[in-house]
C-alpha cells in the first residue's frame, strides 16, 4: 500500500501551503542524490517527497486527494507523481531550493550540471466518455491519439552557440567591475542540441505529427471531472528531451433509468393500484444486467428498496454502494365507468381509508434515512 502523502513530509493534514512547502525543501535537501551520492534508498525518499509535494503543493490536486486518496491519480497506468524521475523534478521544483547547493540548485545531477536542461513534450488534453456499467466495474479503452514524434531520419547535433552546454556565458565590464551572467541559449532553448538532418515532411524541430492507439486503464468509481494521466503519451520533445503525458478527463454519459449519488445507485418503480395492493415481482436495471425483486403486498408508495452492493464501487476500495428503488403508486389519470363505480363503492370502506402504521415513515424520514 502507498505511503500517505502528509506522512512523507511530515505534516498534518490541515497544514498551510507554506508548510507544505517548508517540509518538502526540508526532506528533499535531506535526501538529494548530491548529499547521497549512490544511495538507491535516499534516492527513493527523493522521489516520494516531490510525489508528494506535487500533489500537496496543488490546491486541486490535494482537494481530489483528500477526497480519494491514491485513487484519485492511480489506476492501471495513472499517477499523480508516481513514477517521476529526476528530470521531471529537476525541471519542476528546482527553484524550491534556492542557495542550499551552492547556488545550483538541482544543477550537477543526471546531466544537469552546466545548465543543460532536457525538454519535456507538451501534454495531451482527451475526453472520455463513459457508461454508468463502465465506472462501476472498471474497463480498458482503446483511444486513438495525434500526438507529435520525432521523425524517423531525423537527427541532431551539439549546439555550436552553447557547445552542447544549454547556456551562454557573457561576462561585461560594469563600475563594479567585470561581471558574469548566464542565460539560456536562446538557439537550442536550453537542450544542448540542434537540428542535423530530418526528413523534407517533418517541422522544423524534426517532429512528425502522428496517429497512435493508446490503451487507458480506467479503474471503477471514477467520477465526473476526474482527470487522470498516462505518463509519456503526450507530445515527444525534441533531441534528448523526454515525452509529455496524456491527461484523462472523466465524462459520464447519462443512464436511462439509474441516476448516481456518490457510490449508491437510485431507481424509480412504478406500479399500479392492483399491484401495490395485491404484492407482485418486477425486473429492474443494475449496473450488471437486470434483476428481479419481489414488491410485498400492502406497499406504500415512497418506500425505498436498499439492494445491498448493487452500486458503484468505492475509488478508494471502502466497499460498494447500495441500489435504491424508489416505489411509486401510479394513479390513473382516466377511469371507466366500471372503474369509477369501484372506487366510489370503496371510498366509504375501512380498508382503503389511509391509516398508517408507525413503521410507516414520513417522507422526511426516509430521506434522512435515504442519505445516512
């Protein structure tokens, strides 16, 4: 099971950004590959301080987080950080760590000594629209994505501006003396590479906008809005640069006769006078596939029907929720002569003059019981 996030920094769970903050820089100095040169475990609590810290440090992310825990990011090939490498938080929280390296930050590890920086794709936005049946049992989805590559053919060369360092040096003569500053190359923007050879149909970076098949594992209680991420299925980057991700946005497409509240499932039956009076059976919708309950004679309309994990599974694996049927008496709105005679005949006799029991619930009651 995956360490809880507040745990890995430290904090409580009502800690303020700034404190968020503070412990990660604290944890992360704590664990830097340059303090631990060649230590494979501080390495791993390197990694699992940024994972946390890029979901705590996110004021939507840490709401979803709250709310579903690991699930909310993970499921199947989903993360939220999981999975980062050093690029990833180099290129993301390097400025979190001001002077505490001599001035360089994260600078000097994998590659990132000079200032040579690796590029990273841009990320992909899709929609997926998903059934009632889908977000309650889980599913896989083929997706077809235009994502760019670099061209077959292409390939690249040192910058001659930067000499392959990702930087320029420029030293000037001021009233305080000569200084020296340093900028991103503005030719190679930072990766140390250019263009050599490429194919006449690719762009001028060398990339190829193509179309390929992406299998998204989709875990089930996803809701509406949720956004999740296949990592390295956005755009590639160019040269020695690392791919962008795929960002998921959950959809749900309405069900015919089920509408969804949380985990729990609501349905609305319908029946007629006879049939409330005289008991039946009827066949209803569930998520998987249909099912038939027995209506006791006597039943009031407004009862409710809890069919027990016969709704959508908790994201978090907190269990199932419930199936509500909601029974409604139909009152015809036409009656035949024989009709109306019957219940003229039958509005003066004991029976049919409403008297409820007290096990018979007042509305009120049954939507507290309903939501508790």
């Amino acid at each position: 099971m995956k360490e809880d996030f507040y745990e890995i920094l430290g904090v409580s769970k009502d800690a303020t950004s700034s404190e968020i903050k503070k412990a990660y820089r604290k944890k992360a100095i704590e664990y830097h590959p340059d303090k631990n040169p060649g230590d494979a475990k501080a390495e791993e609590m390197f990694k699992k301080a940024a994972e946390a810290y890029e979901v705590l440090s996110d004021v939507d992310k840490r709401a979803r987080y709250d709310r579903f825990g690991h699930q909310a990011f993970e499921g199947g090939g989903f993360h939220g950080g999981g999975g980062m490498n050093m690029e990833d938080i180099f290129s993301q929280f390097g400025d979190i760590f001001g002077n505490a390296f001599g001035g360089r930050g994260f600078g000097g590890f994998s590659g990132f000594g000079g200032g040579r920086a690796r590029i990273k794709g841009g990320n992909l936005r899709i929609r997926v629209k998903l059934t009632l049946e889908e977000i309650a049992n889980g599913v896989e989805k083929k997706i077809r994505v235009k994502r760019k590559k670099v061209a077959q053919g292409t390939t690249y060369k040192t910058c001659n501006t930067c000499q392959g360092q990702g930087q320029v040096t420029r030293i000037q003569n001021t009233i305080l003396g000569r200084m020296q500053t340093s900028a991103t190359c503005n030719v190679c923007n930072g990766s140390g590479q250019t263009i050599d050879k490429k194919p006449s149909n690719a762009d001028e970076q060398g990339m190829l906008l193509t179309e390929e098949t992406v299998s998204i594992k989709i875990p089930a209680g996803v809701v509406e809005g949720m956004q999740l991420k296949v990592s390295g299925k956005g755009n590639e980057a160019p040269g020695n640069g690392i791919a962008g991700d795929l960002l998921v946005a959950i959809e749900e497409k309405p069900h015919p006769s089920l509408q969804r509240d949380g985990d729990n499932l609501h349905y609305d039956l319908y029946i007629s006078f006879s049939e409330a009076a005289l008991g039946t059976s009827k066949e209803i919708d569930t998520v998987n596939g249909k099912v038939r309950i027995k209506i006791e004679s006597g039943v009031q309309s407004g009862k409710i029907l809890r069919l027990r994990k016969k709704g959508i599974r908790s994201i978090n694996n907190y269990g199932i929720g419930d199936l509500l049927v909601h029974i409604n008496v139909w009152t015809p709105k036409i009656l035949s002569k024989e009709q109306r005679e019957f219940f003229d005949k039958m509005s003066d006799d004991d029976n049919f003059q409403p008297n409820p029991e007290k096990d018979d619930k007042s509305f009120f009651e049954k939507v507290k019981d309903m939501f508790s």
